[in-house]
C-alpha cells in the first residue's frame, strides 16, 4: 500500500478546478510566517517599552530637579527675610541706645 501525504490545500480533482487567474485580489489569502511578526512585534513592544521607561525617567529627573530648585529658592527667600530682620533688630537695638544715651 503506497503512503500518502495528506495536504491541507485542495486538490484539483476533475470536480473541482480552479482557474486562480480569474480571483479577484480580496479574495486571495496570503499566508505569512507569523513567527517573525511575533518576533517583531515583541521587538517593537520592547523598543516602546524601554522609551516609555526612558521617557518616565526624564519626567522624574525633571521634576526632581524643579522640586530641588524650589526647596533652594523658597530656603535663599527665608534666609534673605532671616537676615533683614537681623539688620532691623540691629538696627532697632542700635535706635534704642543712641535713644538712652540722649536721655541722660
């Protein structure tokens, strides 16, 4: 008994010819190695994962460095008021000597 392969495609049998010429382009199937659009796939996944995480990054470091950039703002305004008012109870004290020194 001759073994045979089994095909998944029609067989042209004297009942069932096919004249493929006359198929309109919709109507053909194109078969494709779906292995390598996975692989792409998962490579393109990757690459926009890793830019995403990248992107993530440059926000957090940006936002990271405005926050440090405030703190340090907001500490040179306090230190700035700090010192004026240093110089005025200074200069208060200095008042109220010279304020004694001509009562006497």
């Amino acid at each position: 008994m001759p073994s045979q392969c089994q095909s998944n495609t029609p067989q042209p049998t004297p009942g069932h010819v096919h004249d493929y010429s006359q198929v309109t382009d919709e109507e053909l199937v194109v078969l494709t190695d779906d292995s390598t659009d996975t692989e792409r796939e998962k490579s393109a996944e990757k690459a926009h994962r890793r830019e995403e995480a990248e992107w993530r990054e440059r926000e957090c470091k940006a936002e990271c460095k405005a926050k440090q950039e405030e703190e340090a703002r907001k500490k040179r305004a306090a230190e700035e008021e700090a010192e004026r008012q240093r110089q005025r109870a200074s200069q208060e004290r200095a008042q109220a000597r010279r304020d004694e020194a001509a009562q006497r």
